[in-house]
C-alpha cells in the first residue's frame, strides 16, 4: 500500500499540476489553500445537521459545491490551464457563477427581507455557513490580488467566489429559517451608560 508522505515537501516546496515546483508560501498555493479551507468548512456545515426535507435542496446545494471547489483548486493549481483561459484558448467549465444564481433565488424565496444587518450564528448549520462566507471572501480577495499582479487568474473565478458568498449568505439564513430560528440582528452600535 502506498504511503500517504512523499517527503518531497519536506523543505517546504511543492508540485503544481504542470509538474512544476514552488514554494508553498507562493500566492497560487496559498489561494488554492483557501478554497480547500473553504471546501473543509463546508463538510462542517454539511455534518453539523440532519437531513430534515426543510433542508434537502440546502444539502443537495453544498455537495454540489464541494464538487465544484474541488475543481476550482484543480484549476487553480495549473498555471497552466488558467494562463489558457485567460489568453481565451481554452474551454473551462469548472466552476460557473451564472450557475449559483438560481440556487440563491430559490434558497431565498422563503425568507423575509432583510431589514438590518445579521450577526454571525443561530443554528450550527448557520453558523457553520457564515464561516465558509468568511473564507470565501478571503479567497476572493487573494484571488482579485493575484489577478491585479499579473497571475494568469480567469475571470470566472472572480465571479464564482463573489456569487457563491452570496449563495452561503443566504444559505446561513435559509438554514435558520428551516431550524424556526431567526436571524441575529445587529442593531447598532452599543454605548455604555
């Protein structure tokens, strides 16, 4: 049986999918970490509840997007492919922000609008979701970094992290919503007497 070490990170460098070696501390594996982390905390998410029916379409979302995450470090560790995409010389349809939009609309059809910012929390499933909409956003930052640099970065990642923090967004709520709980409202801010 195959071990799970390699040794061939032990002085902190690392393969990329072109066969090419980097550092472990460069931005390409350091964004590609993020969604990883991202991908983690959604499994989080997924494990932090039943499969109540108020919830089925939420679960059926988040596994589909693990998927998906998956793909998107795929792509993101090959300089190669995303240099393609970029130039407009290849066919990628790993990951399709337009895609998420539809999953958002429905997973807030039954919610009350919002009128005040939200905290953080409610049920774990929720809580577990406002995480993962944290670090997406961190993705996406380093992402709109790398891309501002000169990193080959496709435009489609771009747009997939900024919609698929939205989907968690609502997704957090959706899941509260499904629990009886509602949102944690911040009302502003505290003074002391």
């Amino acid at each position: 049986m195959p071990r799970i070490y390699t040794r061939t990170g032990d002085d902190g460098d690392t393969g990329l999918v072109d066969g090419s070696r980097t550092t472990k501390a460069d931005p390409r594996v350091d964004l590609y970490g993020e969604v990883d982390e991202l991908n983690s905390v959604l499994g989080l998410a997924l494990a932090s509840t039943t499969d109540a029916d108020e919830i089925a379409e939420l679960r059926d979302a988040l596994s589909r997007i693990q998927v998906e995450l998956f793909e998107l470090g795929a792509l993101l560790a090959d300089p190669v492919r995303c240099e393609r995409l970029v130039a407009g010389t290849g066919d990628d349809h790993a990951v399709d922000g337009a895609a998420l939009e539809p999953v958002i609309d429905a997973l807030e059809a039954p919610l009350s609008p919002l009128k005040a910012f939200i905290l953080p929390g409610g049920e774990p499933m929720a809580a577990a979701l406002h995480l993962a909409r944290t670090v997406c956003r961190r993705a996406e930052r380093k992402a709109v970094g790398l891309r501002r640099e000169g990193t080959a970065m496709p435009e489609s990642v771009l747009v997939y992290l900024n919609r698929l923090s939205d989907l968690l967004f609502v997704a957090a709520r959706h899941a509260n919503h499904a629990a009886g709980r509602e949102d944690v409202l911040w009302s502003g801010r505290r003074t002391e007497s």
